[in-house]
C-alpha cells in the first residue's frame, strides 16, 4: 500500500526529517532531483543569490536609465500618446519632472550610470542593467508582494523558500534562506514576504538581527550556564529515546525531533560565528563603508552576506529602506540623495569584495526595488510608483557585466524592448540557480504549483 | 460496438456508391450519423478543441463548433473538406502534420480515424436538439462523469463478522479491509493513553490528574462512553473542533495586506462557530447561515453574524484599482466556497477548463455568479431588540437636542467635504472614475459595487482633516465655539452599539457576471457535471437580495449532493486519525486521493444526513469505535510496516504532533495558568486565554503558533502541517514565554526537601500531571540522579521541569 502523504522523499524528509540540513547532506537531493525532472536542463551557473531590495521603489530615470526627451517635456503634461496608467496617487494631468543628474558612461562597455550611485558606477563592467522589468502592483503591499512571490496577493511562497525547496542548503547548521532589514520590523507586508506559504514552514525565510542574539531564541534567557545547558539537553535525549524506543519505528518523527535538538546545538554555535565580523579587517569594513555613519549599517548587512554566502546559505534578502524608504512621492532630490548615500557604497562593496574572493562568479547579486518611479511628478518635486517599466541590475552567478538590456520609452514610463515581467525576473533568477521554472512543482490543494504562477520565461541575454 | 460497426458498413456503403458530397450534405443525415456525430465527434471537439475554438476564443481565427466555421477555416486555410480527409487542415493538424493540436497531447489514433471517417462522410453536422446545458456536458469524458466523487451516496451493505474486536460498523469496513490483507488491528489502547488521546482530540487539552487516577481504576465501556458524552457536552470541545472551520474559512480579525487594519466585531463570527458546535447545529443550517443567513433568516441575530464567512478575504483599502480589486474578492470568495463546502478545487478552472477534474471555466464563474450581488455591510444588530429601540430613543433624544449645532457644523464643513470627495475621486482610474461622480441612484449595480470600494478609501481621507487647523481666524473660532457646545450634549448622548461585518446584496437586481476576460455572460449554476442547467433563482418579492445565495445553500445542503457530507465526514475523520479517508480533505478531484474505505465514507456520509446533519453523532461513531481506541502498537508491527508502512488500513492508531494550539494551550495548562474563560472579544497573546480567543492579526502572527505549523489566515487550510525543524528546538528551549511557564510549573511543584521520599512524590506528580500516566521506576532513577547534582535543587527542579516540557511525550499523542 502507499500513500501519497509525502508527494516526494524530499518533502518526506523534510516535513518529518530534521530540517534543512540534513535534506541537502543527505544526498537524497540530488536522485530526488533527477526524478522530479529538476535536474538543470543546463549547467546552473549561479550557487546563491544576494537579493538587494531597495524598498519603496528607486527611480529608474534618475539612476540607470537617462530620458533627454524627460528634459525636454518637463512642465507638460504627458503627451496621450503613452497611453493611460494608473497612478495609485492619481495625479494623472501631473507635469514630466525633468531628472537634476548629471550622467556619464561607465567603465568600458559605456553603461550610463548617474551621479547618484558613483561606486555602483564603478562595478558596471560587473553588472547587467535591465532597463525594461514590468509588474502588477500599484501599491507597496501589492508590489513588494509580487517582487517576492510573483503574485501580488499575498499567500504564496516566496522566491527564496522556492530556492530552498528546490535546492535545500549547503549547511546543515544554517538556514537555507535569510533575511536581513535594515530596519526590523518595519518591511511592507512584514514577515509574510519571506513565508513559505503553503509549503511546509522548513522553507521560509530566517530573519537575521544585526545584533546578539542574530536569531531569535538563539540563547537562553538570562544566564544559564552552557553546562546547565548541557545537561539539560543531555537529560532531553534521555527522556525522548526512553520515549522514542518502542514508537520510533510507528513515527519516524520522533527520531527527527530528537535531531533537531542536536541541530539547534550546533546552530547556536555557527550563528554567533556567521555574524561575528572580529576578523573581518579595517579594509574590508571600510570597502563595505562601515567607517562611515551614513553607510555603516547597511554596510554591515552587506558584509553578513557576503558571510552568510560563504557559509552555504543559498538565498539572503537584504532589504534597505525598510518601510518604503525610497518612496519619494515628494522631493525625490533629498529622498534619493539620502538613500543613494547609504546604499551606494555598501552595494559596491559587496561585489567587489565578492569578485575579488572568487564568490562572484558564483553568487548571483540582484539590486532593485517593488516598482520604480513615474515620469511625471507628485506634489510637484516626487515621483508616484511606475509599475509599468522600471530597472533593476544583476551582478555575477554567470550574468555577463558590461550590458544594458531592455528600453523603456522616450520618457521611462513603459518598458518597451525585451520587456522582463517579475515573473520571468523570477524564472530568470531559477534557470541561472540550474531550475526549470515549469518543473519545479509543489501540489497543494489538488493544484500542481510552480513558482513563477506557470508563466515566465528567462531572459538568456543575461548570460551574454 | 454493434453500433459502430453498423455504422461504418454504412458509411463504407456509401463510399461504394461514390455519391456526391453535396448529395450527402443536402441529405437529412440518417440517425446512424447523428448518433456517431452526437457519441463521437461532438464531443471529441467540445472536449478537444472548443475552449481555444468555441464561442469564447478563436485562436488563430479558427471556430470548430459548426461545419459552416469548419468550412470557412482559420488563419491556416479551410479547415474540413467535406468527403477529403486529405485535403482537410483539422486532420493534418491531429496528426501532429505541421500544426500541432491540440497541443498539449495528441489525440488517440482511435480519435483521429473517427475524424477521419467523420471528413469522409462528408462532415455531417447534425442540427444540434441539445440545450446550452447539455452542450455543456458534451465537455466531459466518461471517466470524468464516472468518477466516485460525483455519484451518489450508496448506503452500503456493512460487513457482518462477529469478531469480538467490533465494536460498530466502522470496525467492520475496518477490520474487512485489514482482514483482506492479512492483518489485524491492534488491542484497544491502555485506559492513561486513550485518555490523553480523548481529551486532546476533543477538547485540545489534556484530562487532569485525577481524572486520570479514575479512569485508570475504572476503564469500563460505560465510564468511557460517559466520559465521551461530557466531554462533547463541554465548552472546551466547541474551541476545539471550532479551530478547524476557521482554518477553513481563513478567520482573521484583520484586513492582511500592508495597513492590516483591525476588523472590529468581526470575532462574533469565531463565537458563532464555537457555539454552533458546542450545541450541535445541524451542519446543514450551518452552512445555510454563513452563506444566506440575512435572506433565510433576517431576523436572527446568529444568522446575521455566520454570514461574517463572506466577509474574511484579505483587503487594502489604499488600492485604487476598484476593478481588480474587487474580481480578487469574489475569486477569494469562489475559491473558498468551493475548498470548503464541496471539497473541490475551482480556482484552477478561473482561466481555463480544468486539465484534470470535469471542472469548466463557466462552472467558475456559475458559482461565482451567487456572490456577484455581494455587498458587505456592517450591521448594529448584535444587541436584543429592546436595547436597540432604547439606543435609537436616546440618540433620537440627542439628536433633537444638537440638531441646530449639528446643521451649523455640517454647513461649515461641506464645501470642504465635497472638494475634498471629488479631489479623490479624480484620483481613480479612468475605467472607474466617471460613475463616482454620478448619484449612487444612477450607477448600476455593479458601480455601486466599485464605489462602495472607493468610498472607503475616500471617506478614510475625509476623517483625516484636521478641522481646527482647517478654519483661521473667525471661522476657527467659529469653529471652536461649536464643537464646545455640541460636547455639552455629549451626555444624553448613548454609548455606540457595536457594529458587525455581515453581507448584502447591492440590491434585489444583481450584476452581470462575466466569464474572466470575455464578454460571455453566465448565470448562477452549479458544477455542470453534477447538473448543468442554469440554478432556478427564487427571490422573495420585496426582498432586498437576489435569493441567489439562497439557491445555493440549498444545492449544497442538499441530501443528494454526493460531495458536502462526504467532505464533511472526512474532514472530521481526519482530526482524529491524522489523515482523512480521503487524504486531500479539500480535494476529491482527480488530482485527489481516492478514498482508502470508499464504504465506510459513504457509511459515514449517510448516517450524517440521516441523524438531521449532527456532526456529534458522527463523533460518536467514530469515539465508539475499537478503530479510534486502537494502541499505537500493534504486535504484528513488523509484517504491517512490510504491507502497509503508512498505515492506510489502520492497524494502529497513529502517533501525532499536537498542533499550534494545542501546543501553546498545554504550557498553560501545565503551568496552571490557563484562563478557560469562553468567549468574547479577542485578547493579546500574553494572556493566558485559549489560543483560538487570541487576536489574529495577519501581519503579525503569534511567534509560537506560527513555529508549530499555525495558518496565516490567508489561503483556507485544510489540514495543518507538522514539520520538524532546529528552530523550533530553539524556541522551546530559549524562548522567554516558554522558560516563563516551566518556572511557572516548577515553582507550583517544587518538592520541599530533597529526601527521596519527597522526590519521588513530586516526579510522580509531574509525570500524571504532563503526561497523564503514572510515572516508572527508571525514570524516577534518571529524575533522581539529575536532582541531586550540585545546583539547588530549585534550579535543577526548573530545568527538570523544562525538560519535561521539551519532550516528545509532552509534544506527542500516541
């Protein structure tokens, strides 16, 4: 007799099994994979990913995607022949609000960089440029949604719980998946946007403190000594083998849970270790801006990454501008100036320190926000959201540098060529990970699931 | 067979004579050729080809639904040429020569020579006699239409052995099925165990010690059922089993999205269901209320509030895309209805056919089209009928008395108001903006729809002028002067009855409802392989609602409809065995699990509809059982594992996680801190209430409840996960609250002297109390050695303590 409790061993041993590392140790995965028909269809060229989210939206005209004929209409209204959108402020008759940059081409395939973003300029050689991503969402909580599961409904499982499905984690005494704001606490739609939705709660995203402990529960409260500690989980394993001996064999469970205690002792010794940054030198840290008030805190995040990578964990979101920073309905000269400080030189930091420990070419690095910004003004000096045509860059896991890919038309408000929806955004960022967005499935409800909503399609110029 | 055969000598006849096709065309066709066209080739294109190809999409300009489209062809060319296979597109096209279709498999060879025979012919296309209906249904395969789910409920024979293990019918579908395979179930579990087991899938809680103590010295069948009996008699057995409807129904007391604002009053609707299983409401009315309560009965206060069901989608009030917004909601509510009632998922047949199950695109939107009249309301009427004639006379009182100021204010604040109102209107999309502006008489009933959206966003707005930084000058003081005198009144006014979320229609004249991106209009209907007519709607005259929901409930409490009670006997089945007779409780299609005792199923669906839909009956059944009293070992352990590892056929009793809040509601109850407070308004989760009362704000789930695999409230949930991860070993060992209730536990326990003696009395006290069983001479020996290390004993009791809590038998039922 069999049942179909367990659509596959992985999940088998994962939702009875002892967590994330065991899966992917265990070398199941890998036949697991092979059977259901995951097995890259093509060399995965990228191991991890880095995901920047600049939340609350950068604007694309002001940063990486320069609009001469923006100048040139400043003041009108937005001639018709762009078609009608939705503005979630609604200031639909507002003014073009001509870009105050000054631009320059960069590095040597020429890549148009403002001076908003001097140290990002100086890796574009590193970077591809999609000039052209699109989505759904008019709001922060509809985009910020759609950015992490393809849908702007909340519900589903984020990207990076897909990950983790598909590719479990390369440590056992880490998290697969990890998130880290720069601001706790304060991200649109909370913690639902690392949730593993409808999968089983093995995959969702850990959030990581920049702070002691790094996660939560990670200590015991107050000041137990790590001998009590030890002879508590000593007698722990006692009582539950007594327990687990005769049951064991009816409910394989008990064995994982008895594990799982073996496992979070081992955690609480690699997290701490993950994110003690003592031997990090003065210049690295300064490389990361953590020598500089405006730039030490994300600085910090991006280092964490940097380590958290090399340490196995597949997937790190890092948010800045947490609580829609970047949301410049008004003012957008202050808001952007302010935020390009902080992130500018950490953001740059991180690739090249990537680059130069090797890491890149297998790290996949993605800047970007929700939506970007719209051509025409709010409040007379700020952009409203621009879900209709936006940029987000790329960096190594096999992306070539040195490229711009996509336009937007004469004013930045839609994309144009090659036009990327989030969903193929995601099933780009799966196929360069070695997974066929198509088959990767989960079934839930009588549904066969997939990541990207059983749209999307990758965008293969990234690789050059 | 015989037919066909007819039928090609037939057709081979008539290719003998080399007749014309013209002369066939002209000819009536003969009744061999209507009945191959009506068996084989009509509904070979319907299933095939008509959604790309029918009246809702041609695809590449291509219609295949009548001879004169087939004729005059695509994009491509003709697409049959009558009595020339060879010359015909669709053959070539079948054949996977050139085009391709359909395209995701290619049809059986069988099926082609058919169209191929049919072409030959001469492509007669009979006058269709069939209704829009039965058209319908010309979309389904035989499998499809014989599928187990959709027949109907048999009352099947029980099975007759006289084996003293039997104590009900359920042990004879049981013990046929292990018998067959050449095992025997296990003995019935020892008195501490089944208890434990009892209390848990009853009330969530575990018995007290001295019940315990009782049972074990008395386990006679009388004292078990007694047992049974209060315990379903109890309110804890209503907060149990309530847990699983609201996982159901997605319950929360918040919008979700970003602003995820408090809904208040909303909770009404969580008491509403406890109560209903407390007091054994017929499933029947159950669902008849939460889905029509306000048209079948109006006047009820409790059906007002079980229509709460149709209010619990997720929502964002700063969306100003009205239109999409709303669709999302009525999918929501589609989706829901269908997971929950019918155990059928739609929400794959929302933008095309259903690959899989006989679920049409039109059956989604049929089902939708009950709710397209919705309008949420908040009602005043959670109060008896006097107490609101008594607010309405006091504020009617109060009114009188302001009546002057109140005019003067609202003077001063309209042209403010009213700018303010258009300035967001403007704001909307084109596609939405031009009907806010006419009066609410003027919009359709779909419009009023929208703007009911829109006003809630703009009356948001409206709240938020700061009139006294507003007004300058005189008018400020003008300004001031007024509100001072209205605050005068302020005590004759009285205190604001509380308003609850329930439902409407926009009025008794209901919206189009359209199939998703189309312009084709369908009407209300059920599941078109169970019935496919359009559902013959009853509006009561004068009433304010369509009566569609009505319809409905009563298709889905009908005691012919094969799937509610079947979902229903199952759902409840699966809270005391870990999984359902059918494993995908909210799935009985194709992609679903068969039913592993499809009898006992049917058994079980029949004895529910026949005892007037009481849910307790059927726990009874179930408790009454040696099935569900099994041990969770069985002696012929290791031969069972060899032929049925995962226990389908229920040789044992499966050993089960407790869930999220059992979990969190067991440490309180272990700590003695639990407040069995029953109903009310929902509390903070510091509070020592039951989990189902605490808030559930869907941004911020509970810590706790969230590790232990709770909802997110989001999606409906039919059955809850159990994982095992190292963080929740974390949190068991670290988390604050958690090391609270162990040292809460340990300091109401603490042995007074470390004299073994002592000891020994207060371990087996702890072990009766967190385990509900007495306590064994190498565990008091363990307990012994860790008590006496060199720590206090105060500090080596609390860590005891918290171990205790951290085991698996503390987690764990067997």
């Amino acid at each position: 007799m069999t049942s179909n409790r367990f659509q596959t061993r992985r999940e088998m041993l994962s939702r009875a099994g002892a967590g994330f590392g065991a899966i992917a140790l265990s070398g199941l995965l890998q036949d697991e994979r092979v059977r259901a028909g995951e097995k890259a269809h093509h060399t995965p060229t990228a191991k991890n990913v880095i995901f920047l989210f600049m939340e609350g939206g950068p604007s694309a005209m002001d940063l990486f995607d320069p609009k001469p004929k923006l100048r040139e209409l400043a003041g009108q209204p937005l001639p018709d022949s762009f078609g009608p959108i939705i503005t979630p402020m609604g200031e639909y008759n507002a003014p073009l609000l001509a870009d105050k940059r000054k631009w320059k081409q960069h590095g040597e395939a020429g890549t148009w960089v403002s001076d908003w973003l001097p140290n990002i300029a100086n890796c574009v050689d590193d970077i591809a440029v999609i000039r052209s991503l699109h989505g759904n969402g008019l709001n922060h909580s509809n985009g910020v949604c759609q950015m992490n599961t393809c849908s702007i409904r909340g519900g589903r499982p984020s990207l990076g719980s897909w990950v983790s499905y598909g590719l479990g984690t390369e440590n056992s005494n880490l998290p697969g998946f990890v998130v880290l704001e720069d601001i706790p606490n304060k991200v649109f739609n909370k913690s639902r946007n690392w949730s593993a939705g409808f999968m089983p709660a093995v995959y969702q995203g850990t959030a990581l403190y920049n702070s002691n402990p790094p996660i939560k529960n990670l200590t015991p409260p107050g000041s137990l000594s790590s001998d009590r500690q030890l002879e508590k989980l000593e007698l722990l394993t006692t009582v539950n083998k007594r327990h687990a001996s005769k049951l064991s064999k009816e409910q394989s469970e008990l064995e994982a849970r008895i594990e799982s205690f073996e496992l979070a002792y081992r955690m609480q010794q690699a997290a701490p270790d993950a994110v003690d940054l003592a031997s990090e030198t003065e210049e690295t840290k300064k490389l990361y801006g953590m020598d500089q008030d405006d730039t030490k805190d994300f600085g910090k995040n991006c280092l964490l990454a940097r380590r958290l990578v090399e340490r196995g964990v597949r997937f790190v979101q890092l948010y800045h501008g947490c609580g829609s920073k970047w949301d410049a309905h008004q003012n957008i000269e202050s808001n952007h100036t302010k935020n390009c400080k902080a992130s500018d030189k950490p953001v740059a930091g991180l690739i090249q320190d990537l680059k130069r420990r090797g890491l890149l070419e297998e790290t996949l690095v993605i800047w970007g926000g929700e939506f970007g910004r719209t051509p025409m003004s709010e409040k007379g000096t700020g952009r409203d959201h621009n879900a209709y045509g936006f940029t987000m860059f790329m960096a190594g896991g096999g992306v070539k540098g040195g490229q711009v890919i996509g336009t937007t038309d004469e004013v930045g408000l839609h994309a144009v060529e090659d036009r990327m929806h989030i969903k193929d955004l995601h099933t780009t960022i799966l196929y360069l990970l070695g997974i066929d967005n198509m088959k990767l499935v989960y079934h839930h409800q009588g549904r066969p699931e997939r990541p990207t909503l059983n749209e999307g399609s990758p965008m293969l110029k990234l690789l050059g | 067979m015989r037919c066909n055969l007819a039928f090609f000598t037939f057709v081979f006849a008539l290719l003998n004579l080399a007749l014309s096709n013209t002369f066939l065309m002209a000819q009536a066709e003969s009744s061999q050729q209507v009945k191959f066209f009506e068996e084989k080739i009509r509904p070979l294109l319907a299933r095939h080809c008509y959604e790309c190809h029918g009246d809702k999409k041609q695809k590449s300009g291509l219609r295949v639904d009548s001879i004169d489209a087939l004729i005059k062809g695509g994009d491509s060319g003709q697409a049959v040429v009558p009595g020339k296979p060879g010359e015909s597109l669709l053959l070539a096209a079948v054949n996977y020569d050139g085009l391709e279709m359909p395209p995701k498999e290619k049809l059986s060879s069988e099926e082609i020579d058919h169209l191929a025979t049919w072409i030959r012919s001469g492509a007669p296309w009979p006058q269709s006699n069939l209704t829009p209906a039965q058209n319908l249904t010309l979309r389904f395969t035989e499998s499809q239409k014989n599928f187990w789910a959709f027949q109907p409920i048999q009352i099947p024979r029980i099975p007759n052995s006289n084996s003293p293990w039997v104590t009900n019918a359920i042990d004879q579908f049981v013990l046929q099925k292990l018998n067959a395979h050449d095992l025997s179930p296990a003995q019935i579990a020892n008195p501490e165990k089944l208890l434990r087991r009892l209390y848990f899938d009853l009330t969530g809680l575990a018995p007290s010690s001295d019940t315990v103590t009782d049972f074990i010295a008395d386990p006679s069948e009388e004292h078990y059922r007694s047992i049974v009996d209060s315990l379903l008699a109890s309110p804890q057995y209503g907060e149990r089993w309530a847990r699983f409807w609201l996982d159901l129904v997605r319950y929360a007391e918040s919008d979700g999205y970003n602003s995820d604002s408090y809904r208040s009053g909303a909770w009404h609707y969580r008491d509403y269901v406890i109560k209903a299983f407390q007091n054994d409401k017929p499933y029947d009315q159950f669902i008849q209320e939460q889905l029509a309560g306000d048209e079948l009965a109006p006047q009820n206060l409790e059906a007002q509030i079980a229509t709460g069901y149709l209010r619990h989608w997720i929502y964002e009030y700063n969306q100003r895309d009205a239109k999409s917004q709303w669709a999302i909601i009525l999918n929501d509510i589609t989706d829901v209805t269908g997971d929950t009632f019918l155990g059928m998922g739609m929400s794959c047949a929302r933008c095309h056919d259903h690959k899989f199950d006989p679920i049409l695109q039109e059956d989604y939107f049929r089902l939708q089209a009950f709710f397209s009249p919705l309008l949420p309301i908040n009602r005043i009427i959670n109060a008896p009928a006097e107490k609101i004639a008594e607010y309405q006379q006091k504020l009617l009182i109060w009114e009188e008395a302001t009546k002057d100021v109140r005019q003067q204010i609202d003077e001063m604040q309209a042209s403010q108001k009213k700018s303010s109102r258009h300035a967001q209107y403007s704001k909307f999309p084109l596609d939405v903006r031009p009907f806010l502006f006419k009066s609410p008489a003027e919009r359709s009933p779909y419009e009023q729809q929208l703007a009911y959206l829109a006003d809630l966003q703009v009356d948001a707005q409206i709240t938020k002028i700061k009139w006294e930084d507003h007004f300058k000058d005189d008018k400020k003081a003008q300004w001031e002067e007024l509100t001072a005198k209205l605050k005068e009144f302020d005590k004759l006014k009285p205190l604001a009855l509380e308003v609850l979320p329930t439902i409407t229609d926009v009025g008794a004249n209901p919206p189009e409802t359209f199939i998703q991106d189309t312009d084709e209009l369908v009407q209300p209907g059920i599941l078109s392989i169970i019935d496919p007519s359009d559902t013959l709607i009853q509006q009561n005259v004068g009433a304010p609602t369509t009566g569609r929901r009505t319809a409905l409930a009563h298709w889905i409490t009908n005691k012919k409809n094969p799937l509610t009670s079947r979902v229903m006997v199952n759902r409840i089945w699966q809270h005391y065995f870990g999984e359902g007779i059918v494993a995908t409780p909210s799935d009985f299609g194709i992609l679903g699990s068969r039913p592993t005792h499809p009898e006992l199923l049917d058994y079980l669906a029949s004895e529910l509809t026949s005892n007037k839909w009481s849910i307790k009956h059927i726990h009874r059944l179930i408790l009454h059982s040696s099935t569900y009293r099994q041990s969770a070992m069985n002696p012929m352990g290791e031969k069972a594992r060899g032929i049925d590892f995962d226990n389908v056929l229920l040789w044992r009793a499966n050993v089960r996680r407790l869930d999220a809040e059992q979990i969190r509601d067991s440490l309180l109850a272990a700590s003695g801190e639990l407040d069995r407070k029953s109903l009310g308004p929902p509390v903070e989760a510091s509070k020592p209430r039951r989990s189902i009362y605490l808030k559930v704000i869907r941004n911020q789930p509970n810590e706790l409840l969230m590790a232990f695999d709770g909802t997110d409230n989001i999606l409906s949930t039919p059955e809850r996960m159990t994982t095992t991860t190292p963080n929740q070993a974390l949190l068991v060992l670290n988390n604050d609250w958690i090391v609270e209730r162990a040292n809460k536990l340990a300091a109401n326990t603490e042995p007074d002297d470390a004299s073994p003696k002592t000891l020994d009395a207060a371990v087996s006290h702890l072990h009766l109390h967190l385990f509900g069983r007495p306590v064994q001479d190498t565990e008091l020996a363990t307990a012994h050695k860790f008590l006496t290390k060199n720590t206090s004993l105060s500090a080596n009791w609390q860590d005891y303590c918290h171990v205790l809590l951290c085991s698996n038998e503390f987690f764990y039922l067997d």
